[in-house]
C-alpha cells in the first residue's frame, strides 16, 4: 500500500513534468476551440470541460495503479492481453467511427477508444514475456512473440488505425533492445521496415539488398540467416503492390501526399501544409496566445487532438514549442531513470517500454504535423484532446510511479 514513506520515493519530476503538460494541454485546448464553439453559439469551455473530466478519470487511474503494486500485472497480463483481444475484436463488428474507421465503442454521450489502452497492455504482456525469457534467441521465441505483438497489430490496422499499429512495432523493437535479445532478431525485424521505406525506389532497394547481402557475407552468417534476414527482406518488397492494394484509399493519398504535398494541396496535403504554415508563422517568440491565424480561423481540422502541436508552433513560436519538447525529454529520461533503478527485471521492462511508447508518440505526432512524417491518427500525449489517450498516458504515469515508490524496500 502507498504511504508517506514510499510517496517519498515517488519521482518529483515525473509528476512535474505531468502536470505542466496538461496545463498547456488545456491551453491548447482552450484555444483550438474556443472561437469555433464561440461561432456557433456553444459554450466556449466545452472541450476544456471534456478534458477535464477525462483528466479526472485519469488520475483515478493513476491512484489505482500507483496503489497497486506493478508486481499484479505480471500475474495479471494474459487476463488483460485476452481482453485486449476480445474488444478489438469487437469493436471491427459493433464499433463507431468516421470515415469508414471503427475505432470507438460509444456508451452514451461517451466514446471509448479500446486500441489506446491497447497500447499499455501490450507493454505490460511484452514486459511479462521478457521477464520470463531475458534473452531472446531461439526462432521459435521469436515467432511466438512476433505472434503475440501481431495479432493485435493486424486487429487495429484492420479498423484501420495505422498509427496504432505502428506503435505496437516501435514498442517490440524497443523492449527488445532493452532485454539484451540477439542483435540479429533486431536486425531481422528492422531491415524489412527499411526495406517499406526504400522500396519505392526499385534501384535504391537493389542496391540496399546488395548492402545487407555484404553484411552478411563479411560476418560470416549462417544459411539460416541468409534465408531468414535476406529472405524476409525480398519477400516484404515483393509484397509491397499487395500491401499498397490492402490500404485505403485515404491512407493512400495521405501517403503520397507525403512525399508530394504539392500534387494534392487542398485534399490530402490540405493538414500537412496548413500545419506548416502555421508552425511556420509563429517565428520564434509566437504570435501569442488566442492570436494565431490559422489556429482561430480553423484553417486546420481537428486541430484540437492530433495537429495540437501546430496550435503551439504558431501562438508561441520556437520557444514554446522547445518547452515543450524537453517537458517530454524530462518524461522520456525519467521513465529511464526508474527503469534502471527498478529491483526487478519486470518493472525494469514495464519501464522501458513505457518509455520507447511516449518517445514514439512524441516524434511520430511532431513529425506529422511538421510534414516529415505521413499522417496518421497519433494523439500528443496529455497535450491532445481525447479521453481513452489521456487515460492510457495516466495509467503509464502510475505505473511509473509504482515501480519508482517500490525501487528499494521501506525500513519501519
């Protein structure tokens, strides 16, 4: 149970660091909605208020998991993985949502986004799986956790929730580097990914073939290893067209778009330039708060929840998006921190996986809103607006929390 000695132990700057990104969450907030709601003739506090109770519902979260002893979620990850599972299953039949995504199950005036909380789960199950096995070596470890990440990455995609999905990959590849797994089950999971990103250049991803094949060569890998990372590799490029096929239609544009927003500026480049114009305008002290063009003009949708970052861009410029920036850093290196101090391998996983989550967040977001990076449904976390992501980046302060509070035993 927690009590003024094990608070004691708690991480100061993790619950300052939290608890200023939430204020300039609601700043934000405030800002992106105020004049549209204002327009209408809405109570201009009304996604503030949204967000506050989403806030509150959160730190009950905190407190519970805080409280809970991390220990519980060992014995209590493949109750939760099997839950996950159901719901995401679920939701491809009975869920809500727009744009031909069913992401949401709606309970009254109340939406409920279960791939967000999806995200912690999947690092308690991994963090659970590590613990049990540190190094991972053999294939068939391998294939059984590629299985295990896979079957709710397929789930989510199928919504489809790109961004998602993609985190579960990011979580993987993060969780094994901290587990001091084979370098080549790195390798074998990060060079397919490369291989996604070269292969619209046909003679690029030849001569990146010719490169792993070299590597290879000098170090003197087995056949198995030639089959399985040269292999993969050609297989995955081979299956690009099908996989472009399998996208929709909005992802596809939204894609290219990336590459070129030029081609299509006032359809699916229409968010990406818009957001750079304003990041853009803001210089380096901003435009000030409630003064920002394209913010209080709407020229970006939803700006609110995952082009919140462009808000912060144009009304305080390059110094308040810096702030920002190391608030995350501060979070980032303190999930480290705990993780390295943790007494066990368990909270030691928990940790770093909770950490690679929130870095991945953080550059996947700003990378899309300063157009280095696709477009996908990446909410900024505590920044954004949307209750099931506050919950979920909640939960992971507890956890946090719990490991760092329980990092050394209490002396009565």
């Amino acid at each position: 149970m927690i009590n003024l000695r094990m608070l004691k132990l708690s991480d100061l700057w993790l619950w300052g660091v939290t608890g200023a990104l939430l204020l300039i969450g609601l700043f934000a907030i405030f800002s992106c909605t105020y004049a549209m709601q204002a327009k209408q003739g809405l109570d201009s506090l009304l996604y503030v208020k949204r967000q506050l109770f989403s806030f509150l519902v959160g730190a009950g979260g905190l407190i519970i998991f805080a409280y809970l002893d991390y220990k519980h979620l060992r014995k209590m990850a493949p109750f939760l993985y099997i839950g996950m599972v159901i719901l995401l299953v679920g939701i491809l039949f009975s869920g809500g949502g727009a744009g031909g995504a069913q992401r949401w199950f709606q309970i009254g005036a109340f939406s409920f986004q279960p791939s967000e909380l999806s995200k912690i789960i999947m690092v308690i199950a991994l963090a659970t799986y590590f613990t049990a096995r540190t190094k991972i070596r053999k294939f068939w470890d391998a294939l059984f956790l590629l299985g295990l990440v896979g079957i709710p990455f397929l789930l989510i995609f199928k919504q489809p929730d790109l961004g998602t999905a993609l985190v579960f990959v990011f979580i993987l590849i993060g969780m094994l580097a901290a587990s001091d797994s084979s370098p080549k089950l790195l390798i074998l999971l990060i060079t397919p990914m490369l291989s996604i990103v070269v292969r619209p250049f046909l003679y690029v991803w030849i001569v990146y073939l010719l490169i792993i094949a070299l590597t290879l060569f000098l170090t003197r890998a087995s056949v198995w290893d030639w089959i399985l990372i040269l292999g993969l590799n050609i297989a995955v490029g081979i299956a690009m067209p099908y996989i472009w096929e399998m996208l929709k239609g909005y992802q596809r544009q939204r894609i290219i778009a990336f590459l070129n927003p030029g081609l299509d500026p006032y359809g699916a480049g229409y968010h990406s330039m818009q957001s750079k114009i304003a990041i853009g305008s803001g210089g380096v002290f901003g435009k000030g708060f409630l003064r920002g063009t394209q913010t209080q003009l709407q020229f970006i949708p939803e700006q609110h929840s995952d082009f919140i970052f462009s808000a912060i861009g144009e009304e305080f410029g390059l110094i308040g998006t810096s702030v920002l920036l190391f608030l995350y850093s501060v979070f980032v290196w303190r999930a480290v921190i705990i993780a390295g101090e943790a007494i066990d391998l368990f909270g030691k996983f928990l940790a770093s996986g909770i950490a690679v989550m929130m870095a991945f967040h953080v550059f996947a977001n700003i990378g899309m809103t300063l157009g280095l990076l696709p477009v996908v449904g990446m909410p900024l976390p505590f920044v954004s607006f949307g209750g099931s992501s506050l919950l979920m980046n909640m939960i992971s302060v507890g956890i946090l929390q719990s490991i760092s509070m329980r990092r050394q035993k209490i002396i009565f």
